[in-house]
C-alpha cells in the first residue's frame, strides 16, 4: 500500500482534464481532494481510487469555498500541490458576450485561484506547486470565446503575481495553456459553430487541427502529464511561466 503523506488539491476534477490529471496523482502516491459543484460528479473517481480520493462538494465561485475546501483537508498533512482546472462557458465572441459571462469567467479562474490558495496557505511547504489551467485563448484571442479568453489571460497575470508572493517561501506558481483539447466540451463547441458556419462538426474539427503546427489537439493525458512533472524538484526554475501545450497554434512571440 503506497504511503499518501501529502495532499493535492484538483478543482474541476470530474472533467476531462481534472478526470485524467487524479487518475496520475493518486498513481504518483499522492492523496487527493478532488472539488467539483456536486458530490455526484465526483463519484466516478471515489469508486475508481477508493480513499485516495477524497471528494469535495463545494462551488468554487463563492467564497465559502475557501472554509469548505480547507475542512476537508481534516489531518496535518503538506499540501505539495493545488491544480485549479475549472471550466467556463463559451459565451460567444466580444460583440455579443453578456457582460455578465465575463464576470463570471474572471470570478471563476481568478476569484477560484485565491479562494483554493487561501484556503491552503497553511499547509503550503517548500517545493509546493500552484498550478492553474488557462488556455491558449488567454494569449491567441478567439472570435468565439471572449469570455474564456478574458479570464484566461487575468488568470495568467495572477499566477505570475503569485509567484512573487509565494517565491520566498519556496513556493512556486505556474500556468499550463492546453490549445482545443479533444473532449465532450469541444465537440459541443465544434458543433455551435458548424450550425453557425453552415458546415459540419468533422469539418470544424478539422479547421482546429489545422491551425497546430502538428495538425492535432491537445489531449487529457498531456495536460495530466504537464502537472505532474511540474511537481518535480526541477521544475521550480519555471514559476511565474505559462507551459504552453497548444501543439504549435501560438505563432506570435515571446
């Protein structure tokens, strides 16, 4: 039996992302607490890893998430990561996107990142991570995403400034960027727009590989695979960076 004597945290981890990104945490032999909005969504990973998980049922736009995430971690272990992953609504391009959406997406990823932080401040050590998936929108603005666009490029700004705040501690801050990641949630973004375009779902599909230099998108596995080397020791020379795993879309520099 694997000896569990640190903690991560994962909020958004009944999706596609979150999903993938336990399923290799609890095989590296960490303990996780996985949040998500309800217990049910959760279920499938309690089921699958038994007490290396431990569900968190809380919202994690409202700031009484901070207290709920921080009971659940209801033992004197390290916390040696929070990876915060939750997604937010498409909401259409700049023109039309409620302002609304836009406070809601900025609430989600910027407002959740301080609000998990906080609630693990104490438990942070040296070598700790404070790791948070943005999105290649947040640096290559969509016609279709301004809302997750909007956040996305906040969220990274907040990383880096965490990275200043927490350096002298020993702990670092970092941003992964998936470019469109081949999930359920893409497929029904895909779908939008092919109605829009007046073509279809393969055909968008095949648009978005054709922008990566590799003519592919990203998946799951990479984005698990990119938090969990952010938790080797060698990793701490990248805190303040955005690792981008968009296959090749970002054209632009730096």
């Amino acid at each position: 039996m694997v000896a569990r004597d640190e903690w991560v945290v994962v909020v958004g981890a009944s999706g596609a992302f979150g999903t993938a990104i336990v399923d290799r945490l609890v095989g590296r032999g960490l303990q996780v607490a996985a949040v998500g909005r309800h217990l049910e969504s959760i279920g499938a990973l309690v089921e699958r890893h038994g007490e290396a998980v431990r569900p968190c049922a809380t919202d994690i736009a409202a700031d009484a998430a901070t207290d709920t995430i921080r009971a659940a971690l209801d033992d004197d272990r390290p916390v040696r990561a929070v990876v915060h992953g939750p997604g937010v609504a498409v909401a259409g391009g700049i023109a039309t996107v409620p302002t609304s959406a836009l406070v809601d997406a900025v609430d989600i990823k910027v407002g959740g990142l301080l609000r998990l932080v906080r609630a693990v401040d104490d438990r942070l050590v040296e070598g700790s991570r404070i790791i948070a998936i943005a999105g290649h929108y947040g640096l290559e603005p969509s016609p279709y995403a301004a809302a997750a666009g909007i956040a996305n490029a906040a969220l990274i700004n907040v990383v880096r400034q965490l990275s200043l705040a927490y350096g002298a501690r020993g702990v670092t801050a970092h941003t992964i960027a998936p470019g469109p990641a081949d999930t359920e949630r893409l497929h029904r973004v895909a779908a939008d727009r092919a109605a829009m375009q007046g073509t279809t779902v393969a055909d968008v599909l095949d648009q978005m590989r054709a922008d990566s230099s590799l003519r592919q998108l990203t998946t799951p596995a990479q984005v698990a695979w990119a938090v969990s080397t952010l938790l080797d020791p060698e990793a701490s020379a990248t805190t303040g960076s955005t690792l981008m795993l968009d296959a090749g879309r970002r054209r632009g520099l730096p």
